[in-house]
C-alpha cells in the first residue's frame, strides 16, 4: 500500500506564514496610515507618506497570497470563515481600496488634498477596525453544520470582536509609531514616541484582557494553557510578553530608533503565538481541525509546485525594496 506524503504541516506553515506577513507588514503602514491624520501641516504629512510609498502596495501581496492559500489548500475551512465573516472582509477591501486611491489622488488632485489626507487615514482605520473584527469572530468560532457555516450575517459581530477590533487599531498604531521612528527624524519622530506610548498602553490591556476573557469563553483554550504540563511549557510566551512590553516602553522613552519597532514585532509574534498555541490544530475553531478541512493531497502537491516557486520571488523582490530604500525620509524628494 502506498504511503500518501502529509502536506497538511507544509500548508499549514505556508498559510501561518503568509498571514503573519501581511498583519506585521501592512500592519505597519495601516498604523502609519492612522498616525498620518495627527499630523499638524503639509511637510509633516509629506514625510509621512514618503516613509511608506516605495512599499505599501507590495505588503498587500501576503494577504491575496493568504486567501489564496486558504481557498486552495483548506477549501472547506475557506467556505466556513469567509460567509461567516462576509461584512467584515467587504468593508476591509473597500476600504483597502479607498485607501490605495486616496494615496494616489492626493498628489494629483491638489484641489482635494485634504478630502484625500482624510480618506487615506480613515480608509486605514476602517481596514484595521475590520481586520480585528475578523480576528475576534475567528477566536471566537463559528456554528457549523454539515461542512457549512450556520449562523446569522451579523454573528461576527460581539463585545469580543469589538474589542479584538479595537486591540488592533492600537496594535498596528503602535507598529506605525515604530516605523515612523525608524524612518523620520525631529518633530515627527518626537510626536510618533508620544503616539507609540499611548498606543503600547492600549496593547498590553487589550493583551491581558483577552487573555483572561479567552479561556473564560472556551473550556478547551482554558485546559490547554492551565494544566500540567502544560502552564510550565507555555509560561515563557506571557513572560516574555511582559518583558518585552516594558523594554517596549523604555526605548519609546529613550532615544533609541529601532527598538520600539522591534519591540512592537515582537509583541505580534507572542500575541501570534498565543492564538496557535490556543487553538491548535483547530483551523476553524472548535468545530474543523486542518486535516478536517485540507484538500486532497494531490492537489495540495499540484498547488505546492508553484507556490514554493512563488515565495521565494514575494520574500527577494519585498527584501530588496526595503534594503533599497532603507534610511531615513527626506522631505524634499518623495512619491510624485
């Protein structure tokens, strides 16, 4: 009898990977896209958009490469979350979409520049908003019914989701004010320290109270993080959350350029880690684990082909853009 490869580890990998790529990366120019509207003039608001313009487009590539993996590797998965999360994603690309125009108009329609600076922040905000809606519904799980999702349109919608929602507008605002420290220098870079304060406090609350609110609303999530040996193995991700929220702080604090965005990386990659070690092997929680909801395993190695052909194009052309233009901003050349 032949021995049939599991590609489900594979995939498993390769979606975990895309989404952490797009939250973290687009992430950062979601936050940046917020900061922008307390910028005070037109110099602040240039160097702004100049520090995200070479790569703001390119980030979105891990999110269709997200969806796409979703829809091809975990098709019954995809058929769950995307109707039970339906109004959430529309409301994400439109305002995705809106977002990309307003970066573009607002160099060529002079005249309606400040609709535009609006749009461009509010398209941010509303993206984010959603995206976290999307995060806490996901958590949260979804009623399933022979392989279907069984709730209502508005299911996604609860104080937990809300509350994932607004999490992440702190969590990608804190992104944004690291990169913005990063990349600018002076009054901006003063403003954004302020900004990456407020927005770290907002972090580690939003942390803690999920984290405490999470096993409270799932038994199962409960039982994997507190019992033997379980709390001793999984101890290290809130300890180090804890740490590297207040070496977070200080550095804001500090003159230190690229520890706030570091540390803010960090805090996503804990905060990931909690959510696989939550819910692993679940893909659709509590209801469908991933070999539950894989496609057959010759298309997951038809699929594979050209996606392990792909990745390594995404990861060089995304390295060289950010090495190429790495440095800071100037506000006397930028996007035209």
């Amino acid at each position: 009898m032949t021995q049939v490869l599991d590609l489900v580890p594979i995939w498993t990998v390769i979606l975990a990977l895309a989404v952490f790529f797009y939250v973290l990366l687009d992430g950062f120019d979601l936050g940046v896209g917020m900061l922008y509207g307390f910028a005070p003039d037109a110099c602040s608001r240039n160097a702004i958009m100049n520090s995200i313009a070479p790569v703001w487009d390119g980030n979105e590539t891990w999110l269709l490469l997200g969806g796409i993996g979703l829809f091809a590797a975990f098709p019954t998965a995809f058929a769950v979350i995307i109707p039970a999360v339906y109004f959430p994603i529309m409301v994400m690309l439109l305002a995705l979409v809106f977002r990309g125009l307003a970066f573009e108009f607002r160099f060529r329609d002079a005249e309606n520049r400040t609709f535009w600076d609006h749009a461009f922040c509010y398209g941010s905000a509303a993206a984010t908003f959603a995206q976290g809606l999307v995060l806490g519904a996901f958590i949260q799980g979804f009623p399933v019914r022979d392989g279907q999702f069984a709730g209502t349109s508005f299911a996604f919608l609860t104080p937990f989701s809300v509350l994932t929602g607004v999490a992440l507008l702190f969590g990608y605002g804190l992104l944004g004010a690291g990169w913005l420290i990063l990349k600018t220098e002076a009054g901006i870079q003063a403003a954004a320290r302020r900004q990456g304060r407020i927005c770290l406090i907002g972090v580690v609350t939003a942390i803690a109270i999920v984290s405490i609110w999470t096993p409270i609303m799932s038994s199962a999530v409960a039982e994997r993080w507190f019992t033997w040996p379980n709390i001793a193995l999984f101890a290290p991700v809130p300890v180090l959350t804890g740490a590297i929220a207040v070496g977070t702080w200080r550095s804001l604090s500090s003159k230190a350029e690229a520890a706030p965005f570091f540390g803010a990386i960090g805090l996503f990659v804990l905060a990931y880690a909690g959510i696989a070690i939550s819910l692993y092997p679940m893909i659709v929680p509590y209801q469908l684990t991933l070999w539950e909801a894989a496609s057959s395993p010759r298309t997951q190695a038809f699929l594979l082909v050209g996606t392990l052909f792909l990745l390594p194009v995404i990861l060089t052309y995304s390295s060289w853009s950010y090495w190429v233009f790495r440095g800071k901003v100037r506000t006397d050349v930028g996007y035209e």
